[in-house]
C-alpha cells in the first residue's frame, strides 16, 4: 500500500478544498480501511533510524509531543519539502548555518 502521497487521500483533500467535506470523509474513511487491512500484514513504518517505537505510531507520536524537541523522523521528509521551498527564499543559504547530528540508521539501511 502506497502511503505517502497516496492517490486516495490527495483526492479526498481534494473534495475538502473544494468544500465537499462528506466526499472527502467518505473517502478518507476508505484510506483509513484500506490501511488498517494493510497494516495487520506489513510494517509501514518507513522510519529509518534504530528505535524501538519503530511501527508503533501512537506511541512514537505520544513522545514526541510529551517532549517537543522534535518531529518523528516519518515526519522529517513532509516538513523538509515545506522547510526547502520557504529556504528557497533566502536562495538555501541556511544551509550553511546547519550541522546534521549523526544519526543510527537500522541495519537494513547503512552502508557497510
């Protein structure tokens, strides 16, 4: 199942835009099935640090908001898009004034 960008909720957000908020629940709600079935077969979770929240969202998230220090790193890809097009204003030049902290990738995703 496709989550990020998923065909079905971009055209359910589509209808709430449009001001057709029962079109657009009833499609989020067929998302929402559709990803629950989904989700008893495979991790969905596309985290890719070490962590032992990995594919537990309701927790993972819980943390995160009990500490307000930072976004889940599922959230990171979604908030970036929206932080580079805000960047481009100052042509990325804050890209200089940023040092990324190392982070633990899990196995399946380091480069050994």
């Amino acid at each position: 199942m496709i989550i990020e960008n998923n065909p079905k909720e971009l055209e359910a957000m589509k209808k709430f835009h449009q001001g057709n908020r029962q079109e657009g629940l009833r499609l989020q709600e067929e998302f929402v099935a559709e990803f629950r079935k989904a989700y008893r077969e495979k991790d969905h979770c596309p985290c890719q640090k070490a962590c032992r929240y990995h594919g537990n969202c309701k927790e993972c998230v819980a943390i995160h908001r009990a500490h307000q220090e930072h976004v889940p790193n599922c959230m990171r890809p979604i908030l970036n898009s929206k932080i580079k097009v805000l960047s481009e204003l100052t042509e990325h030049t804050i890209a200089n004034e940023i040092e990324p902290p190392h982070e633990i990738l899990r196995k399946e995703f380091q480069n050994d």
